[in-house]
C-alpha cells in the first residue's frame, strides 16, 4: 500500500512499510529467509498438525515475500537471497563436508570467474533479470568516486565522505544528489580507506569461520547463518550496508555473534565456616554413569 515518490524526477515506486523500496527489498531478502530455512527445518520432522499449520504459516507469508519483491522491482536482494537459500540447501547434502566448506566457498568462486571469463554468465544474468551491465549507473558513480582526492590509507573520514565539495561535485556530475557508493566494501574504502578494507575483510573471514564452526553444535541454526552472511556479502556488491546503523549490519552482526552453549556447571556456594570467613564451593561437573 505504500508509495514513494522520486524527489528529483517524481517518479512513483512502492515502499511499503519502509522509507524506500531498497528498504522493502533487503526486508523481504531478510525475511524469505527466515521462513524458507524455516520450512527446511520442519520438512524433515513427523508429520502433525502443528508441523501442518506451521507450514502453511511459512509457506502464506513466503508468498507475500515473493509478491512484495515483484512490487519493489529490487533484484539484488532477491538474487542475494536466492545465493542464501543455495547455500543452505548444499550444506544440508550428506557429502558435503562441514570441515572443508571454506574451501569449496574458494572453489564455487574460481569457477564461478572461470565460467564468466570463457562464456560471461554475469552480464547474462543481469540481462536475464532485466539489468544492464552499468547495474543502473552504478559502475559510473563507482568509477567517479575513485577520482575523487581522498587519503588511501585512512580514506575521508568515518562517514564523511558523501558531503561538503565532494558532495557538489557528485551532483554537478549526476544531476542528483547520491548518499553511497552503492558498494559496501567501496563505501568502506571511501571512508576508512585500506585500513577499514582490511579490518572489513578480516570481520568477514572470522565471522565465516565461526558460522562454520556452529554447523557442528547446532547445525540448523548455523545453516541459516551461513546463509544470511552470504546473502549480505553478496547485497553489498551493489548496495553499502556495512555503514552505521543499517538494517542489514544489524542482522550480519546477529549472523555473526557466538551464541555460548547454556553451562552445565551448578551455581557457586557460599560456605560459611569457623572464622566467619567465606568460601567458595568448587563446581564440580555432573559425572555420567551408565
């Protein structure tokens, strides 16, 4: 029921419950996830009526999902998410091993390039989604923020690039006034520089290497983790995200927080003794016996 309106060219787009229809689009790229991984879940379990009614829960608001991304015309994060649901999918295949999967990730992407190189599937895939190759002028406001004079080490400042002279630059040039470099790992640069690049890079890693981890104390949860941390890699190619208080920076940092298992251990005594001195009662694990 939402609507919004360009402010430049008064061009109508829906926006639903958010302020712009980028906004709808990462919503439901968050939410179809929830509720496909959630149906991955349930499938497998015996069948009853809550199972039954569940389902169609999931399966009523999945459609909605699907009907809001036509109404938003947002393709990266529908593409974003249908990358979450793949990766979801393979880690739930018996021969995939849990240990290696960092590897297989490097081995899908070098053939991923391989297969670009020799038959140029990305500019196929844009095209198949209705996208040029400029990914709607994306690649020129790439192209023109790197001209700009910036310091390559500490970048402009923490979130000041998009503002004072660069900023009128940009719009003498695009007769519009942009807010991002429509690139996280860009925007980052932008800002940061090469240290926020790496110390971005070097998040990323470490988040993927505890995701990873999880698979093997809860591997339901973890599959969806893993599944959002690909998505929001992959949202971040054509949308910065990894800025400030953003939706999707919200949610990357619920994927990639440790989540400790609940303690067995039985709470700390106090124990008084002669002296009216104080002391500790040492825990001590329950001991299993057969």
């Amino acid at each position: 029921l939402g609507r919004g309106y360009d402010q430049w060219t008064g061009q109508v787009f829906n926006v639903g419950v958010t302020l712009d229809k980028n906004a709808l689009g990462f919503d439901c790229m968050i939410l179809g996830l929830f509720f496909i991984w959630r149906l991955m879940v349930l499938l497998p379990q015996n069948k009853s009526k809550s199972r039954r009614d569940e389902m169609l829960h999931h399966l009523g608001f999945l459609a909605v999902t699907m009907w809001l991304f036509s109404m938003a015309d947002s393709k990266t994060p529908l593409l974003s998410m249908c990358l979450g649901v793949i990766i979801m999918l393979v880690l739930g295949f018996r021969f995939v091993e849990k240990r290696h999967f960092g590897a297989l990730v490097v081995v899908a992407v070098l053939s991923f390039l391989t297969l670009n190189w020799g038959f140029g599937i990305y500019e196929a895939t844009l095209k198949f989604v209705g996208r040029n190759a400029t990914l709607t002028d994306r690649t020129v406001i790439w192209a023109e923020s790197l001209k700009a004079e910036i310091n390559p080490l500490l970048g402009a400042g923490f979130e000041t690039f998009w503002d004072g002279p660069r900023m009128d630059h940009m719009i003498r040039v695009f007769h519009f006034k942009p807010n991002q470099a429509h690139n996280g790992y860009l925007e980052t640069y932008l800002n940061m520089g090469l240290i926020g690049l790496i110390l971005l890079v070097v998040l990323l890693l470490v988040a993927f290497s505890r995701i990873r981890k999880s698979l093997f104390r809860n591997f339901n949860f973890g599959r969806f983790r893993m599944g959002l941390f690909f998505a929001i890699v992959m949202y971040n190619f054509t949308e910065a995200t990894f800025v400030a208080l953003h939706l999707v920076w919200f949610v990357f940092y619920l994927a990639a927080m440790e989540y400790p298992a609940q303690s067995n251990r039985k709470k700390v005594k106090h124990l008084t003794v002669p002296g009216n001195r104080d002391v500790l009662q040492e825990d001590v694990r329950p001991v299993l016996t057969v």
